[in-house]
C-alpha cells in the first residue's frame, strides 16, 4: 500500500477517458455500503438512491458493460436492497456469488454455518446490557458498536473470546468502521472475486469502487489491469485514484453513464 493519498479521480478523468476509448468493454464493479449508499448506524437503514440506480441500470444495459455489486452484506440482502435484474452480486465479501443468473456458496463456508451461529449467540449473550448488535449474514456476522464506540476494546474481547472457545483458528477477524467483522478462514476475499469477473472480460477495462478496507484486496487485484477508486482519504490505499464521499459516487456514475460510455463507443466508430 501507498502512504501518500492517491490523486483526486475528478482530475484524472481525460485519462480514464482515453482508457474507456481503447478498451473492449467495461467491467464496472463496486462496493455498496460507503460507495452506494452512506455509512448508517441502522445496517438496514442504507438505500440505492434514484440517480445511482438509473446509472447502473444505463450501464448494464450497454452491450459492451457489465456490472457487479460486491459488498460485505449477505447475498440475498445485498440483492434486495440495490434491486437491479441483469447484473453480477457478491456477498458476504465474495463467499456467496450470484453469477450468470445462478446463485453459489463457498463449501468451507457453508460448513462452519453451525460454528457460526453458535458463536454469535455467545457474543449476543455477552453484549446483551449494550447498544452494540450483531448483523447476522448467514455465512459471516458483523458486530456494530458505532452507538457506542467507547466499547471498542470490550468488543473486540468479546469476540475474540467468542472465536476461541467456539472454533479456534476457523474465523478470522477484521475491523471497519466502528465494526468488526467474523468471516471463515477461507483463502477467499473481494479480490478473489473480481479476479473471477475479469476472467470472462479479456480486454475489458475493470473499475472497483470502494471505501473499505475490506476492498483493498480489489485494488491489489487490479493494479496491473484496472484502476481502483477509493472512497474517502485514508492514505493507507492501493487504489489509483479517490473520491470524496458516496455524493461523489454518484457524481462519477453520471459522468461513466453518460461521458464514459460515449468513450467506449468512440472504439467502435473509429
């Protein structure tokens, strides 16, 4: 990862320009909470907003885009809340795809699904005289203490705890923004699921936007073949360009919708 912050994209768009230009197709893919939508306490409170949804739907149906959602949310959830027909999901941070029209789930994952909900109910046990909650995704839970963020450490002990006496070695453990995350130990992220997609788009230009640093995997993955756009101004990035705030997203997906695409098909009239 960089230590200095990565360029502004808003001062980079003639070059992305030129990229689209040259390119076979775009493989648009992003993050949902952060990028999509903003930051909530309620995890169930975060919403695609009208312009981004006719900015993705402008973009899937170009026939030389595709689009794919990847997000830390469980599939089915993840699905639900964006709501558009025609396009790839991957949830629970690429554990659970949803590809082509089919719907799968990583083996090791689904068999530690026992391990998981026991887990879960220690840490409910635990935490129950708090304002902290446990987001259960199915294949991975998440832990919020964004209402009580002084409970940082005792949060993070608990869970630890938790993982241990359950299933030692078997979760690995990441922190977000005032959460933390329990995912199966499964060589197995974002990354390793946008490198499925671009598998099937030889000369396609990849795009990844993402705030988290579950998506940095995603910038690693495409830093020789595409460009990655971080949300926000961590330094700690491997992303090419950033973006200011979920506003800026949108701002973005209305300039690809619109000046993007008449870039990819400036190619075919050349």
């Amino acid at each position: 990862m960089t230590t200095d912050i990565p360029p502004a994209l808003w001062d980079s768009l003639p070059a992305l320009r030129d990229r689209l230009a040259d390119a076979n197709g775009l493989l648009f893919c992003t993050d949902f909470d952060g990028t999509l939508a903003g930051i909530e306490i309620d995890p169930d409170a975060p919403a695609l907003g009208e312009d981004n949804l006719t900015a993705l739907e402008r973009l899937r149906d170009h026939d030389r885009v595709d689009v794919a959602v990847i997000s830390g949310r469980e599939l089915a959830d993840l699905r639900e809340r964006v709501g558009i027909d025609g396009i790839d999901y991957a949830g629970n941070h690429g554990l659970e795809l949803h590809r082509d029209g089919e719907s799968t789930t990583h083996p090791i994952a689904r068999r530690r699904r026992r391990d998981l909900d026991t887990i879960v109910a220690d840490i409910e046990e635990r935490l129950d005289d708090t304002d902290c909650f446990v987001e259960d995704k199915s294949v991975s839970a998440t832990v919020h203490y964004r209402t009580a963020p002084e409970r940082e450490n005792e949060v993070h002990d608990v869970v630890e705890t938790a993982v241990e006496r359950v299933a030692e070695g078997g979760f690995e453990l990441s922190t977000g923004k005032e959460i933390v995350e329990l995912t199966p130990t499964v060589a197995w992220d974002k990354g390793d699921a946008v490198s499925l997609l671009v598998a099937d788009h030889d000369g396609w230009l990849p795009i990844y936007v993402g705030d988290d640093t579950t998506d940095e995997a995603a910038f690693r993955e495409l830093s020789e073949i595409g460009l990655g756009i971080h949300v926000g101004t961590n330094p700690e990035t491997a992303a090419d360009y950033r973006i200011e705030d979920p506003d800026s997203v949108t701002r973005f997906l209305d300039w690809l919708a619109d000046e993007g695409l008449a870039a990819l098909d400036s190619r075919g009239a050349a």
